[in-house]
C-alpha cells in the first residue's frame, strides 16, 4: 500500500474511533470493523462491491443479510470506501482502531519468542516485566525459533529486547575480534 493510501487509512482509523468513543461503544466498533474486513477479504464479496455497474442500492439490497448487526455507520464506512476504491484499506484502518482502543486501555502487545516453549510462570514473569518496562498491560503472543538456543527477545511495538544466547553469543565474538592485547 502506498504511504498516501496509508495515512488515509490511519485518518479513517482515527475518524472511526472519534465516533466510537461520542457514542461510548468501542467493542461494537471493533467487531463491526472486524466483520467489514472479513467480507472485503472473500474475493467474490469484493469484487461485487468493487464493481462501479451495480449500483449502491442494489449492493446495499443484496448484502443487507450479511449486514445484519453491523452498525448503520459502519455499514456507511463499507460503502463509501467501495465508492472512492478504497476497500483495501478496511485492513489496515481496522489495525489503527485496534491500536488505539489498546492505546485507551492501557494494552501493549508483546511478540515473546523462545527456543523452547515457556511455562506458564516463565510468561507471567515476562508479562510483569514488560509491564512494569513499559506502563501498560502485556499481552503476549509467544512464538519458537530454535535459533536463538536459549534466552527469549520480546517485541513490543517497535521495541526489541534480545535476552537470547545467540544474541550474547554474537556480542561476546565481536567484543573477542575488537580486543587489543
């Protein structure tokens, strides 16, 4: 997606969590957005609103049953993005609401990944930690690599943390080659 495309995303993310939090309804938002990028990934969902022969009514006639639940102002944000080709956006302006409503919240995300699966006391040590780091409720989404040996390297946002042996093994060798005896 192309940086303009993507700041209009983020405007659109931003412009739907204004209304959401007007009306104090975050979580219907959330899946209502979550819905939207669902039928904007069928192809064939995609395709018909897509298409500029088939009119706003007879789109809104025919998708009205899978519509059904979805907010009238969500519904609206569906068809004005299928008007201005914007559809491929719906991704992305539901990864900027996310982000913001967990931004609300006080939620951060950690990738934790490990060589060997963490027992559950080994996450809620990493999730106190990473929470204390960084001010907000962990998260975590927790991952293998066999690569690193030992040790765990977190991610959270655009943060890294590299607490693996690899990663003290790589330091360790270049401390070596930069020795002057």
């Amino acid at each position: 997606m192309a940086k303009s495309a993507y700041a209009l995303a983020l405007r659109y993310g931003q412009a739907v969590f204004e209304i959401a939090a007007e009306h104090q309804n975050f979580n219907t938002w959330r899946d209502n957005l979550e819905t939207l990028v669902r039928m904007v990934q069928d192809k064939d969902v995609l395709s018909f609103l897509e298409n500029p022969r088939i009119s706003i009514a007879k789109k809104r006639q025919v998708l009205e049953p899978k519509l059904k639940g979805v907010n009238p102002m969500a519904v609206n944000l569906l068809y004005l993005l299928a008007e201005r080709s914007g559809l491929g956006m719906m991704p992305y302006i539901y990864a900027d609401y996310n982000r913001r409503l967990d931004d609300l919240r006080g939620v951060a995300h950690a990738t934790v990944t490990a060589a060997v699966p963490l027992s559950d006391a080994e996450t809620a040590e990493i999730r106190e930690k990473l929470g204390k780091m960084f001010g907000k409720h962990i998260e975590i989404t927790a991952r293998l690599d066999q690569s690193l040996l030992g040790g765990v390297v977190a991610r959270v946002g655009d943060k890294v943390i590299d607490g693996s042996v690899s990663r003290r093994l790589q330091n360790l060798k270049r401390e070596i080659n930069q020795a002057r005896l």
